[in-house]
C-alpha cells in the first residue's frame, strides 16, 4: 500500500497516518513520529535539506517514523533498519526532465519494506532479537524554497557535505537516520544496521530489473552477511546479486575542495556513472560517521546497504515487497 499507492494518497503524513493504524492495536510494536520542523532540522539536517521546499506545504511536509520491536526472551540480535521513503521524487532543481518522472511515487519502497518487515515480526512475533526501524518520509518538491546543487550542508555525525545534485536525494534524506541508528547500535547487543533504498539506476543497468543488490562493510563482510542474505533470497524467491564497496567509491565521494568534507553525487545519472550504485553506500558510511566502526577499529559495527530500484516491482504494476521475504527468512528463521 505504501510503495506502489499515488503521491497524494502517500504522501509522508498520511504514511503516518496508516502505520499508526496499522499498528494501533499491536502491543508488540511501539512507534513514535517526528514533524517538529525545529527537531527534524537539528537531528535530521541533511533530511530536513530535502524537506524545505515540501514542508511549505502541510499535507506534503515530512515525517521521520521509529518502530520498534522487543522480542520476548534474552536478546541476542539487533537489527536496525533505515528505508528510503520518498514519497515524490521531482528531481528538484535538478528536474526530472523529459517524461522521466512518471513512476517516481515508487521512491518510497524502502520505506514500505521497513513497515512490511515490521508488519512480518507482528505476526511472527519472533524470541531474542530487537529490531528499530526508520521510515525517512519526505517528498523531493521543486521550488522557490527547495535547496540546490552547491549548497553545503553539515550533516548530523557533523560531516560537511556538497550538494552535486538534488536528484540523489534519497541518500540525504537516509544518512542522519543511519547516524542515529548507529548511535543506537554502539551500545546494542550483536547489531547490524541495514539500509534499504530504491537509490540507483545503476543497479537496474548492473544487474536488471529483478535483483536486488546488497553490499557490505568490512564488519557484515567478514560475517559473509550478503552471500548469507543472497542464499536466504534464493530460497524465498527474492533474488539478489553481490556488489562490493571499494576504495574508489570513498574516493569518488571525497570533497574537493577545503569547504566540503563530501560530495553528494556527480551531476550525471547514475546509470551513466562508473561504479553508480556502490559510491552512494560508500556516501552514507561516510556521511554518518559509521567510517569510524569499520573493521580496522575497536568498536565495529556491520552494516548492509540494499539497493531495490530493480527488485522493488514494474511501473506500471504492482511492488513486489523486496528485500521483505530474504530478510524475514534470514534474520528471523528459528526464532
């Protein structure tokens, strides 16, 4: 309902309105919204960058959506999740131009997966393991209020970031609830943060239309999480192809210039950009500080990106709930 319903109908406060009902009489699961335009731009300010042309507009204006699970018995798993939920993607200043905006309601499918998943532990009601998750709602307006390619934007782990296109706007609206969803996790119990995102056409251009593509940092690596998730996939028929984050996505994404510590995003498509869909995971360990908990350092934290812009489902036509079904079987079989 989420992901493949129209802008309106969608749009990020009535996404909250439909989680807080699909939820309302689920004790296992607790939720909480944050609208509070003052909270969004301190914690949330690479979001919020992305927010300020639509939260001119109230029925359009963001929401960043927390659930969360505790399963009964010792927790031995933590699971933290962040979907991209995009309820309208114009490309902002950087138009979406040529009749290529059609379709883009479908930018939310992250963000639908996250409530899914949710929507599964309600049922399943799985022992030992926690799960948080975020839904990071905003539309990508154009206007005289919407922010632009150039502007530096300092993001919440206090990482400088440029603006190179304000069509990559799903990894903003993503990095601060990856920031505090590895906050979280610092003191967690076996965690694994995970992101989930309709990002790139790349991965569609890589691997076609019916794969998800899943990389991991040195942490989920040495704990071989993608070939685990790809094989779980296999079985449930969500399929998945391996790609890797390496030095030259860090560099692709290294600023410039001494006013930036980052680049968003080149002004190309990344579908005509070498290595497009593996530099914006390198972006968002970047820009959320969990560079600093990678597999060289003392407090290591595994983290997974998930790129759906293939496996999310045609347009026309109806999602598919990807990575929903490989997740479920992987994290949560036998519990």
């Amino acid at each position: 309902d989420i992901g493949g319903s129209d802008p309106e109908t969608m749009a990020a406060p009535a996404v909250q309105a439909y989680v807080e009902g699909v939820f309302s009489s689920n004790s296992v699961i607790t939720l909480s919204v944050i609208s509070d335009a003052t909270t969004l731009i301190n914690d949330f300010p690479l979001f919020s960058a992305v927010n300020r042309c639509a939260s001119g507009v109230d029925r359009h204006a963001g929401r960043v959506i927390k659930l969360e699970y505790n399963g009964t018995g010792t927790i031995d798993r933590t699971l933290l999740l962040v979907g991209k939920g995009v309820t309208y993607d114009t490309g902002g200043a950087d138009i979406k131009s040529g009749g290529v905006m059609a379709g883009m309601h479908r930018d939310k499918c992250g963000a639908a997966a996250v409530a899914g998943f949710f929507k599964t532990l309600s049922i399943l009601q799985p022992t030992g393991i926690k799960v948080i998750g975020y839904m990071a709602m905003v539309r990508n307006s154009v206007g005289a209020n919407c922010y632009v390619s150039d502007e530096i934007v300092v993001s919440k782990a206090n990482v400088r970031v440029r603006v190179g296109n304000t069509d990559a706007e799903g990894r903003m609206a993503m990095a601060d609830c990856l920031y505090h969803a590895k906050e979280l996790a610092k003191t967690a119990t076996n965690p694994h943060i995970i992101t989930i995102a309709t990002l790139t056409g790349h991965v569609i251009r890589a691997y076609g239309p019916a794969y998800s593509a899943i990389m991991d940092n040195g942490p989920a690596e040495a704990a071989a999480t993608a070939s685990n998730v790809r094989q779980a996939g296999d079985v449930m028929g969500d399929p998945f192809e391996i790609s890797t984050i390496r030095r030259e996505d860090y560099d692709f994404v290294a600023g410039r210039s001494e006013y930036e510590d980052v680049l968003q995003a080149n002004n190309q498509p990344s579908s005509s950009t070498a290595r497009g869909h593996q530099f914006p995971a390198a972006f968002l360990i970047r820009v959320s500080g969990l560079d600093q908990h990678d597999i060289h350092t003392e407090t290591q934290i595994p983290y997974s990106h998930i790129d759906i812009a293939g496996s999310s489902g045609p347009f026309p036509g109806v999602p598919t709930g990807a990575p929903v079904a490989a997740l479920t079987k992987h994290f949560l079989e036998g519990r």
